[in-house]
C-alpha cells in the first residue's frame, strides 16, 4: 500500500487495514508488549499444509486462481502458489485484489490510497478462486472482496484462505483454509510480519491500539 | 484538503496521491464492468456557467463511474439566464443536498466564492483566466505515463498564456512536482506579473525546442482578446505555431500536448496534431481517470 496521503484525504487517514496496522508502524505498540504466536517456522508449516488442503480440496488445484488481498495477502498469495507448484507442478496464477473502493467503512473512517488491483492473463471466469488474506475477523474486508470479484468476472467457485482467524465475525462468512486460529478479544490487535515487507516473518499479539479497531 | 480550487494548493504528496490513485482507477475502463460502487448515494452537481464539452462530459463520466448521481446544470436553460446570482443559485444547490459541485465560470475566483457558501466539497473546473486544476493533473499524468516520470522534465508552455487557466495551473502543480517549465509566448500574450512565476520565459520557439521533453501548445483564446495582441493569425502561427520542421527539432522521445479544443493550422499543424508524439486524445482519457481520483479522494470519505 502507498503512503504518500497527505491532507487531501479528508480525515483523518487511517493506517493500513487493521490486521496489518501494527506491523512496522513507530506509533503501534512497542515490540515488547507484544506475544509472537506464530513464529517463522509456524508460518511456513502452515502455508505448506493450506497448499497441501488447496490442492486435495480442488483435486490437483488445476483451475484454481489464487487472488491476494493486498498488501500482505499477495505476498500469501505468492508463497502459496509456489509451494502448490512444487508439490504438483502445475503454475498456479496469482493475482492481487484490491478492495477498497468497495469498503462500507470509507465514510467513517476516511478514504485510503489504493492497492493494485492485478489479475492474472487467465482471467477469473469459470475458474476457482482462492481468496488470500492475512487476518479474517469482521468478514467486511471479505465481503468487500466478493463484491469486487463480481464486477471482474464470474468464477466458478470462490474459496478463501486465510493465515490467522481472530475470530469475532460481523458477517456469516467463513475461511476454507486457515493457517491458525486465534482466540482474541476486541481490544487485542493481531500483527502479520512478512519478511516481503517487515523483514521477517511473524504474527503478533498485542494490546490494543486506539488508532485502529481492525477490520479484516 | 475538502475543496480542490488551485493546483497551488496542492503538496507535492497530495499531488502524487492523485496521480497514483489515477493510474489504480485507470484500470476501470478496461473491465468489463465500467463502473465503481464507491460514491453511491452522493450528489455531484456539474455548474457549467461556461460552455465547455471535454471538460463537462469527462467530470460526468468520472462522477457515474463512481456511482454518484450527476446533475448538470449549465447557465443556458437554468435560473441564471433570468439573473439569478452566484450565491443564490449556490444555496438552491445547497438545499437539494449536494454533496460535490464542480464550478466552471467564466469570472476568476467564482469557485473560491462558491466554497464559502456550500458546505459539499468545490472542484474549480476553470475559472476565467485563472486556474483549471484537473487538466494540470491530467497533463502531469499524462507526462508520467509517457515519460516515467514528471520530475526533471523541461517542459515548454507554448502560446497564449495571458489567456490561460491551463497554462497558470500547470506552472504551479509543475513546478510542485520538480519539473522545469518554459513559458514561450509573444511579450503581449504574457500575464502581468509572470517573471514572479515559478517558470522561465523565453520569447524564442525555436530556442526552447531542442531542449524540450514536453511542448504543451496552448489555443489561441480569440474570445477573450479584446485587443490585437499581434498583427495576423498567420504571422503568429509561423513564430509560435508547432509545424512539422519544428517538431523535428525535438528530441526524440519528446511528447506534444494540447489541452483541447485545438485550432489546426494555428498554435498547431495538423500533421503536428495526429503525430505519434501526440497525447492529445490520451490526455482526454487520462482526464476522466484523474477526475475519478479527485473525486473519490475529495468524496470518498465524507459522510
């Protein structure tokens, strides 16, 4: 996600989604108030076993496109493509979706830059899509998703994978493939760390932070 | 930032933020499904006092793809042509809960008025003489695409400056952006005050050409010349008219813009005009993706 948002953007901005809002932000909490629950070996067990679901699931995963939620869900998108690739050796596409001319919180909370929206050569009709994302917790992200996935084409079926389900469901949408789930309260912010962005992998759980109310 | 009234106004970052929002929602026009839930349920209301096609369509069909309900409202045919003021036509639009109005009038400042007197965010879409925002950023975007870049680049503003709200806009977000303009026109098609201006002035096309990444040629505005500012149009096009001789002058990835509507055969030749080198039709396009960005930016967030 771009940065460059100055005052043109009426209020006040809100930083990254809120499942990513910690994650290299100086004003989030400090790193010692927060819990690693997910290390870097974790991470990879994880994303290996979703490859492994996505390609049983889908039956060879042939006709699977795999859309991530930008920013940290492309990157997800990306590891998850090339471990299917290398259990079945067939070239997943990945693309990147993003959501947020679609949001219903735009008003409250302010517009955004956007992320790019990318699909792949292939297209999405009449294949099966593999939503990514990093953090599933109110579903409106998701919900925003599969809006926006209706005006690009008609796919054949949308699943979704996600890395940590925090739970707290505002909407009756569920994951497919989830990586971990994570009790949490309201007030706990959940961090994803990818080494693509943060330099390392990890997820983190930390205390609230007033900035962000999360909304993945 | 609610109101976007000058290009002046704009940071370097508040400007790059519309170009590169621009270039996400340019994307839109080459799906299937043209249009963008975003702005649903907002009013934009067009107030054209001026006559203008290009502009009035591209602010229309940035606003419908976005969702948002358009009203256009041009002088001839409404209140205005019975002697209803600025201010109160203003208010009528105030009453029927517009959320955005894009103001084009023919006098300098009459948006500045209008946002004191609404409270739904003004986007000034020419005033006068003075300033037109929105084709700054649709040529500053335009340079990008072509170009890679805006900042370092000479560009060459070539005609009647005196007359131009393009020409005023593009010196001010140009020169935010980090590029070097050149401001080319006879001594009588120059503003008052314009060795105050962020720019170079030069009196020689052919001097500037060579060293040029962009030539943006500017119409000769006959409207509002109540003055001869120079002897014949054929004496004036051969000084600072863009032929094809001179476009070979260029150097070679040189682009040439025109903000519309062009007079071929005077600022420019019709060779000139349907050349490689020309955005002139790209401009148009890019115009409705940045109108899009300034729009959602400016619209997106309020309640």
């Amino acid at each position: 996600m771009r940065q460059g948002r100055g005052s043109l953007v009426a209020h006040a901005p809100t930083p990254f989604r809120g499942s990513a809002a910690a994650a290299g932000d100086p004003a989030g909490p400090a790193p010692s108030d927060r819990r690693t629950v997910l290390d870097a070996d974790d991470i990879a067990r994880a994303l290996t076993r979703i490859a492994h679901e996505v390609i049983e699931r889908t039956k060879g995963a042939g006709d699977v496109v795999l859309l991530g939620i930008p920013t940290r869900g492309v990157d997800l998108a990306r590891r998850l493509a090339d471990r299917i690739a290398a259990v079945q050796s067939t070239d997943v596409p990945v693309g990147s979706l993003d959501v947020t001319m679609y949001r219903d919180d735009l008003r409250m909370r302010g517009v955004r830059p956007l992320a790019e929206t990318d699909l792949p050569a292939s297209g999405v009709d009449g294949r099966t899509v593999v939503l990514v994302d990093d953090v599933l917790f109110s579903g409106r992200t998701v919900r925003a998703a599969l809006d926006a996935l209706n005006d690009l084409g008609r796919p054949r079926a949308v699943q979704l994978a996600v890395l940590v389900d925090r739970g707290h469901r505002e909407l009756p949408i569920r994951a497919d493939y989830v990586g971990k789930n994570l009790p949490t309260s309201l007030r706990e912010t959940v961090s994803v760390l990818l080494d693509e962005h943060d330099g390392r992998d990890a997820v983190l759980l930390g205390p609230a932070d007033d900035a962000t109310g999360g909304d993945a | 930032m609610k109101h976007l009234l000058s290009a002046g106004d704009l940071t370097r970052d508040e400007a790059e933020l519309v170009l590169d929002t621009a270039e996400e929602l340019a994307r839109v026009a080459d799906r299937p499904i043209k249009k963008l839930p975003t702005l649903r349920g907002r009013t934009v209301v067009n107030l054209f006092f001026e006559d203008s096609t290009r502009t009035r369509t591209s602010f229309e069909v940035a606003a419908k793809r976005l969702s948002a309900d358009v009203i256009t409202f041009s002088a001839k045919g409404s209140s205005v042509s019975k002697g209803e003021s600025l201010k109160d036509t203003a208010l009528t639009l105030e009453a029927m809960g517009a959320d955005g109005v894009i103001c084009r009038h023919s006098a300098s400042g009459a948006p500045h008025r209008l946002a004191q007197w609404v409270h739904g965010a003004v986007v000034n879409a020419g005033d006068g003489t003075h300033e037109h925002p929105t084709q700054a950023l649709l040529d500053a975007y335009t340079m990008r695409s072509r170009l890679g870049r805006v900042e370092g680049l000479n560009v060459a503003i070539v005609g009647d400056v005196l007359h131009s709200r393009v020409a005023r806009s593009n010196v001010l977000l140009l020169h935010t952006l980090g590029a070097q303009v050149t401001l080319v026109a006879p001594p009588t098609l120059l503003p008052v005050g314009v060795d105050a201006w962020p720019a170079e002035v030069s009196y020689d096309l052919d001097d500037v050409l060579p060293k040029s990444d962009v030539v943006m040629m500017l119409r000769v505005q006959r409207e509002r010349m109540h003055a001869a500012y120079f002897p014949t149009t054929r004496e004036y096009s051969r000084r600072y008219g863009l032929d094809a001789p001179r476009m070979a002058a260029l150097p070679d990835d040189a682009i040439v813009m025109h903000p519309g509507p062009m007079n071929r055969g005077v600022e420019i030749a019709a060779e000139v005009a349907d050349s490689v080198r020309s955005t002139i039709v790209e401009q148009v396009a890019n115009g409705v993706s940045v109108r899009m960005a300034v729009l959602y930016l400016l619209l997106g967030g309020t309640e």
